[in-house]
C-alpha cells in the first residue's frame, strides 16, 4: 500500500478552501455589481415610462391637428382638454395674412 507524500503549501491550500476573508471580499464585489445591475434596471425603466408618455402625448398631438384640419377652414380658436392620464393638451388655430390658418398644438 503507497502512503501519500506531505503536501506542498500550494497544494494544501488548494485542498483547505477560501479563507474567510476572501469569501468576504468576494461578496462585497457581488453586492456592488448587483447593486449596479438595479440600478440600471431602475433608470431603463424610468426611461421607458417616459418615452411611452412622449409617445402619447405626440399622439394626442397628431389627432388633435387631424380633426382640426379635417374642419372646413376653421376659424380663430384655441383650448385644451385632457388627451390621457397624465396628457394636457392645448391648441391654437390663428388666422394667417393671406386667409390661411395656422394650426398649433402642444
């Protein structure tokens, strides 16, 4: 039967495992990235939620200028109105030298 050897350093490290410090560390660096991770998934999300609102609020621009050109000529006006939650909209229709009519909205 064959006794194995003594060890080298090296290679009774490599049979003990982490040191507790080193397991510490490596958890730390864990914790920032992940906090990383959420954070970034907090902005992206943010982002969406307002290009989804800017998109909205184009829309109920475009509609808003499509019924009024859909008008026959429309005369001098303006108002608002509640276009979404969330989305005010506001109009103008103001009468232009030579009888043309510009129409803008926000």
């Amino acid at each position: 039967m064959h006794r194995p050897g003594p060890l080298s350093r090296s290679a009774a490290r490599a049979r003990r495992g982490f040191t507790l410090a080193e397991l510490l560390v490596a958890l730390v660096l864990f914790d920032i990235a992940l906090a990383g991770l959420a954070a970034s998934a907090a902005l992206l999300q943010a982002q969406l939620g307002v290009q989804r609102l800017r998109r909205a609020a184009r829309l109920a621009v475009d509609n808003r200028i499509e019924r009024l050109r859909a008008e026959p000529c429309p005369q001098a006006a303006r108002g608002s109105a509640a276009a979404a939650p969330g989305i005010r909209e506001a109009w103008e229709v103001t009468v232009q030298p030579g009888d043309t009519r510009r129409i803008s909205a926000r």
